[in-house]
C-alpha cells in the first residue's frame, strides 16, 4: 500500500483506478467531478470526453468487450447519471464489466435541497451488480477496489459508486489499496454434465453474451471439439429468431439435451422452448431459480457457479463420443443466411451490407459494430469479422458510434465498421465531434430508408397499410452533420457509387460517415 498525506479524495481514487490498471476514462464533465479531471493529470489517465453520458457509458461497455477488462465512465450528478442509465441497461443485459462514476452533491448538504440533490443508488441498484454512495474516504479505494472486483467476478455486469462532491474535495490520507485479483481456483463437479452429455445423441451448447468469440476468442472451437457438441454464442435480443444464428429454432427444436452456459433462460429462448432437457450453469442464482419455473421438470441440473472455473473443466475433460453428424447437420442450419434481393438500380439493406463486407476484405482484421432496428439485422446476418458488436439483449439502439469510438480507442489501427440505420443513427451523431477531436476514425455506415422500419413493419402487420403513422424520417443529410463535427462524409444514392465511396472513408483516416439512400427491407426471420 501506498500513502500520500496531500492527496485529495479525488486523487486517492484516481490513484486507486490506476493502481488497478485503468488507462482511460470515457465522461463528461460537470461541477460535481471536476477534482476528478484535474486527479487524471498527474495519474496519467486519459479521458475521452464525450457529448452526452449515455455515449460515456456505451464507449465504456464496449471497450471492457473489447479488452477484456472494467470499462470505465464518469458523469456528473442529476441529469448526468439520469442520462446514463439507459446504457447502463445494455451493460447489464449484455452482461459486461463497467465501473460507472458519477459526481454528487456535498455531503455536508444532505437534505437541505443541494444542487442536484438525489438518491442516485436507487435509481441504479436494479440496473447494477453493486451500487452505492461513497461515504468515506475507505469508499474511494477499497470502496472502488471492490466494485471493479464485483464487476468482474461470476456473471460480470455494470456496478455504480455516487461520488459526493466534497469528499473528492477535501484532504484525506488514506492508504491505495492493492488491486483487484480474480479468482479462479475453485474446480466445480462436472460429472453430471459429462454424463448427461454423453447420454446424449444430439447436445447443444449454448453461451451467455459473456462468452461471445468476440470476448472470449477460442473458446468457442475449443469447447465444441472438446465436448463433440454444437457450440451456439447467443447475444441477440432476437434469439431463437436471430439472422447471424440462421435456423437456429430448427437445432434447439431438435436438440435433445440443452447445456446453457452463462446465458439467461428467457425470452430469446422461448423462456425454454423446445422438447430438451436442460443444464444451467450461471453465477446468479436468481437466474437458476428462474430458469427452474421457466423450465420446470425439463431442468435436470441447475449449478450456481463462475463461468471460468466450469469452462477449464469442461476444456479438460475428454471421452465424450464423436457426434459428426449431429455438428454437421447443427452448422448447416445456423450458417443458412438469407437469399439476395434481385440486383437492380438501387441500393437494399442486404445489398448495402454485402457491400460493406466486400470492402472489408481489402482492410483485414477489422471489427464491425451492428445497431438495432431491422437494417441492423442485415448487419447481423451478412457481416463477418474477426471481432463484432451488437446493441444486444437490452434491445436498446443507438448505441453504435460511441461503440465503434471506442473500439478505435481499443485496438488502435484496426478499421472499424459500424452500420447503422437512420433511426438508430440520430441518437449520438454529435459524437462525431468527440471521434474528430480525438483522432478515432471510425466509419459509420448509414442505412437509410427514410424511416423507422422496425416500428413500420409492425404497423404493416398489425394494423395494415392503411394504418401506417408517424415512423416516417427525412431523407436527412447526416453525412454533410458528420463533416461538420469534422469527419470525412459521403452521400450515395446509386449501386455504382458505393464501393469508391466506402474505399474513400476507410483511407480518409479520419472519422467517416457514408449516408446510403436505401430500399430498407423488412429483417431477415432467422429461418
């Protein structure tokens, strides 16, 4: 441990960060964390300073995917953390590690009507593994050394620690605590999974969103070839119905043992569907109880235990019987994708992603990054790279260019792709002017179909042609907003002129925004 008898708070907790390995901060500034600005100086800590807080918090849930470590935000207090708890519902959904700071008003002012006075953990304790109000200066180092433990440890989500104004302030000489470690000695049973599974004539494996080969590279071939079982990552709100999974219903419908590893047993799976017997495994325990009344007497097993541990078992245990035709059969159905639309003189969402994807083959490695709505989808199903996001099981959009900002900021030098409807992009297109001011060029591919087509296929099929109101968008220029915020634009309204206009942002090195005039398509079903 560490003392220092001149430290502010803000410093013991800047301090307390760096100690633990934090490089970067993802916030934006207000006066209540402004002790915490002038702390990341001497500590060496960037922030990348964003246009809205919830762009903070979705930067900072895509940098912990992407590095494998706790993303971290900062907002300020009031409307600030209010404004970021929509993100902070796709951190948890998606299950990822984020440390959410926010500034709060002076103790010393508790309930007289402080500026921004409010009970911050209230609002953040069903959206957080851990949230609360430092109280001390304890709160500031073993408080935060916890939290980024919480964070990381069994089923890994957001976790959120309210900073009052004048405990960041004021002097303390408080110790930096050791950092964080993670345990991972803890072997668990698995004999009642290897049985099962070999009993069995046609498994599944399914994985949590904690465990995509996006987040966890390897794992997927490895876990298949050990347990001779098919290996399906599920991350989509779309589940069962999910494009990038093809007939994925089909293999769960015929599956006859279903192993779910770190994924929640609800909607995206039908709350259970299928004739299978059932093997849960999931750090929360509220999550075996709910997979229990979801799947009642189907649910063999349910084990309560960290992914990690029971993976390196799993991977360690051999024997199982080869089931080659059970893995072919499974690959065939969830690598079907859809069939193209007829070439023609415009430009569709599959064509447009088919585009994207082609352009990608010149600039290898790159990672694509998919909003939500019904070109996203597309994204989904007709993209692939060596890494990728999606807006995930929260469903929440708009998402996207704070997630490609901070994909730039994470692996530095590899192209990164987002695609994005119009509806989706409108979000946070001002984080443009963060990716141009700090010299992130991501490029955001703009599908757009002059509407909010997920809302407007509803309405089609619910209420009819006749009944169609208020999803209608104009054909807007985003590209021409893009270069204003300083990034690199382009506008195309032809087949012919995509493929330069693409190549031209990926070399521009700059932020890019390619605004697509699209014959937006209803999603592809998944089957």
């Amino acid at each position: 441990m560490q003392a220092d008898t001149t430290q502010r708070g803000a410093d013991l907790l800047v301090r307390t960060l760096s100690c633990a390995g934090v490089t970067r901060i993802f916030g934006l500034s207000g006066n209540q964390i402004m002790p915490i600005f002038d702390a990341c100086l001497d500590a060496g800590i960037e922030i990348v300073h964003t246009r809205h807080e919830g762009a903070a918090v979705f930067m900072a849930e895509a940098y912990a995917q992407l590095t494998g470590t706790v993303g971290v935000a900062l907002v300020t207090a009031g409307g600030g953390l209010t404004n970021a708890t929509g993100a902070l519902f796709s951190a948890r959904a998606s299950d990822t590690p984020v440390l959410l700071l926010s500034g709060d008003s002076p103790q010393a002012q508790d309930g007289r009507g402080a500026f921004q006075e409010l009970d911050q953990a209230s609002i953040t304790t069903p959206l957080t593994k851990l949230s609360f109000r430092a109280q001390t200066p304890s709160d500031l180092a073993e408080g935060i050394t916890n939290a980024l433990q919480t964070a990381q440890s069994g089923c890994p989500g957001p976790v959120h620690i309210a900073l009052p104004f004048d405990l960041l302030r004021d002097a303390c000489t408080h110790l930096i605590p050791e950092p964080p470690t993670t345990d991972r000695t803890a072997v668990p049973d698995i004999t009642g999974i290897t049985k099962a599974l070999a009993q069995s004539t046609k498994p599944l494996i399914l994985l949590g969103p904690s465990l995509t080969p996006t987040r966890a590279p390897g794992l997927h071939d490895a876990l298949q070839h050990a347990l001779q079982a098919p290996v399906l990552p599920m991350e989509s709100p779309r589940g069962l119905n999910d494009p990038s999974l093809g007939d994925v219903r089909q293999a769960v419908d015929q599956a006859d043992l279903i192993v779910s590893l770190a994924k929640r047993i609800d909607f995206t799976l039908g709350f259970g569907a299928g004739p299978a017997r059932w093997i849960v495994a999931h750090a929360d325990q509220a999550e075996i109880d709910r997979a229990a009344h979801n799947l009642g007497d189907r649910l063999i097993a349910g084990l309560s235990v960290a992914p990690a541990p029971l993976i390196d078992a799993l991977l360690s245990f051999t024997g199982q019987p080869a089931r080659n035709a059970w893995l072919s059969q499974v690959e065939a159905l969830t690598t079907k994708r859809p069939d193209a639309t007829q070439a023609n003189d415009h430009i569709t969402s599959d064509s447009l992603c088919m585009a994207v994807q082609q352009a990608l083959t010149n600039h290898p490695g790159g990672i694509v990054i998919s909003d939500g709505g019904e070109f996203g989808q597309w994204a989904q199903a007709l993209t692939k790279t060596d890494a990728r996001m999606i807006n995930g099981i929260s469903g929440v959009i708009g998402g996207g260019l704070p997630y490609g900002i901070a994909a730039c900021a994470a692996r530095p030098g590899v192209p990164v792709v987002v695609l994005s409807g119009d509806g989706s992009a409108g979000f946070h297109l001002s984080e443009f002017e963060t990716a141009a001011r700090a010299g992130l060029p991501v490029l955001m591919v703009i599908g757009n179909d002059c509407r909010w087509n997920a809302e407007h296929q509803i309405q089609l099929r619910d209420y009819g042609p006749d009944r169609l109101s208020n999803c209608d968008l104009s054909p807007a220029r985003y590209d021409l907003a893009a270069a204003a915020l300083g990034a690199h634009g382009e506008y195309v309204t032809s087949p012919a002129d995509l493929a330069p206009a693409l190549e031209r942002a990926l070399a521009s090195g700059k932020p890019a925004c390619v605004n697509v005039m699209i014959h937006g398509l209803p999603a592809p079903s998944g089957h």
